[in-house]
C-alpha cells in the first residue's frame, strides 16, 4: 500500500470519527472503562503472583523432634529426610533457635516470650526445604511415616487460602473484562454501521468509478483501529500516574517483611503495551464485525 493511499485512508478514519461523534464518544468511553478495568485487575494479579511467588519460596516444613532422641537416631532421621523424595535441603534447628526465630517474628509482642528462655517448651527440628513448593505437602506426608518425629507443621492453609484468593479474582476479573470487551466491540460496530448508512450512496459512486473492495473498506478498518486506540490513552495515563503515586507514598505500608509490591518500571509499560493491544484488537474486531455485516461491496 502506497504512502499516500494509506495517509487518505487515515484521514477518511478520522473524519469518520467527526461524522458519529455521540456514537464515536460512547464506543471510547466503552472501551475506556473497559481498559481501566483490566489494567487494575491485571495490576493486583501480577502483584498477588509476585506476593505467592514470595510465600512459595519461604514455604519450609518443620519437623520436630521427639524428646530424649540421641545424637545416632536425630543423625539417622536427618539421613532418611535427605533421602525423601522432592527434598532440596534439610537443616538442623536447635531449639534455642527455633525460640529466637519465634520471638524474632512476634516483633513488638516478642518481650512477653522473653521469660520461655529460662525453660525454652520447643523441640529440636530440621527444617526441610522442597525442591519446588508444590511438593510441600508430598514431602510432609512422606516425612511422616518416619521415627523419631514429634510433630510436623507447615504453611499449607496459609499458601491455599492465598491461591484461593487469586482464583477468585482471576475469575470476577475474566467475567467483568468479557463483558467489558462485548459491549465496547458492540458499540465499535454501531458506530461503523452508522458510518457506513451515512456515505452508502458515496459508496456506491466509488464502486461505479472503479474503487476495489479494499480500498473501500480500510477507513472502516482504520476508524475502529482509533476508536480502540483512543479508548487506551485515559486508562494508561490513570493507571499509570494512579500506580507510581500509590508506589510512591505507599509501598511500605503495603509491604510486608517478605513481599513488596513491584516497582512501577517496567510493570506500567508492560501493562500499557498490554492495554493497547487490547484495544486496537477489540476496535478492529468491532470494524471487522460491522464491515462484514452491513457494507455490501
């Protein structure tokens, strides 16, 4: 296609625009709200992945030792949990340790735990890594068949509650988006219908001179391609100035001593490229539907 053939079928898409203007202003503010829609909930997905991801890489199991164990047998035990199936590592965790670790993680409650030091309730452990988080559970039920174990804990109900969550808002946001896109793609195409009713005698003049079907139907093509296009400058611009003051003021707060939430570089970018792909697909889709449907060359 020739420069100056595309730069009119450009112009022809604009003045489209002008020619609907009401219709033209809903189809944005459709594929607008649709937009912003999906860049916030793709915002809070990627942050909950980064937040498991995070928790999956903490997720250990405890394996307390039973009282009066000699050093053979907690030697033994240590060597038949290194042969476990799914087992990256096992570390030994005295239980002094273990009560600096409890105490460590109660923060400004820990002073009330200060006086177990004296005589410390807690168990010699190993603390047994998977070798990939999904095995966790495998590795707990095989660990316990073994001798000499007490107990066995681990962060289970914490890591499926969380996938729980996800799940869920994976769902709502898959529902809200597809409807979003059906009625942004509906309207797209009542936009371009109109278009098409006003210049059909235009039309059928072009086709008696000798235009082809093409070159007849690329201003539709390029009319819902701005549409789509259009309807993505206010989300990003929202979604990004919105994320970056959020970051910004709020990030330790919404931090937690094992996950933060992801810097706003390169995730705005990757969101906003996202955003616009999506746009410019559900606009040339709503012209595509409509051009089929309604321009009879």
């Amino acid at each position: 296609m020739k420069g100056r053939t595309l730069a009119r079928h450009g112009k022809e898409g604009l003045k489209n625009l002008g020619r609907n203007s009401w219709m033209s202003f809903a189809s944005i503010s459709a594929v607008t709200i649709m937009l912003f829609v999906v860049g916030v909930f793709l915002l809070l997905i990627v942050n909950m992945n980064s937040f498991i991801s995070s928790v999956e890489e903490d997720v250990e199991v405890q394996v307390y030792i039973e009282l009066g164990t000699s050093d053979q047998e907690q030697a033994e035990l240590e060597q038949q949990l290194k042969n476990l199936d799914h087992v990256e590592s096992v570390t030994y965790l005295s239980k002094d340790e273990g009560l600096d670790r409890l105490i460590d993680s109660l923060g400004q409650d820990s002073e009330a735990f200060e006086s177990l030091r004296d005589e410390n309730p807690l168990n010699d452990a190993f603390i047994v890594q998977a070798s990939e988080p999904q095995q966790t559970e495998a590795v707990a039920e095989a660990a316990s068949g073994l001798s000499y174990i007490d107990s066995i804990d681990y962060g289970e109900q914490v890591v499926e509650q969380l996938f729980n969550v996800t799940k869920i808002l994976r769902i709502i946001g898959l529902v809200l988006v597809a409807g979003l896109m059906f009625t942004a793609m509906f309207l797209i195409s009542n936009t371009i219908k109109l278009t098409i009713v006003a210049r059909q005698q235009e039309i059928q003049i072009m086709k008696l001179v000798g235009a082809t079907n093409s070159f007849i139907r690329w201003p539709f093509f390029v009319e819902g391609l701005l549409l789509g296009v259009f309807g993505a400058v206010i989300p990003i611009a929202a979604i990004t100035g919105g994320y970056h003051y959020l970051y910004t003021n709020y990030a330790d707060k919404l931090s937690i001593d094992f996950a933060e939430i992801l810097p706003v570089y390169p995730l705005t970018l990757q969101i906003s490229a996202v955003l616009i792909g999506i746009g410019v697909l559900v606009g040339i889709w709503g012209s595509i539907t409509s051009v089929r449907k309604f321009l009879k060359v």
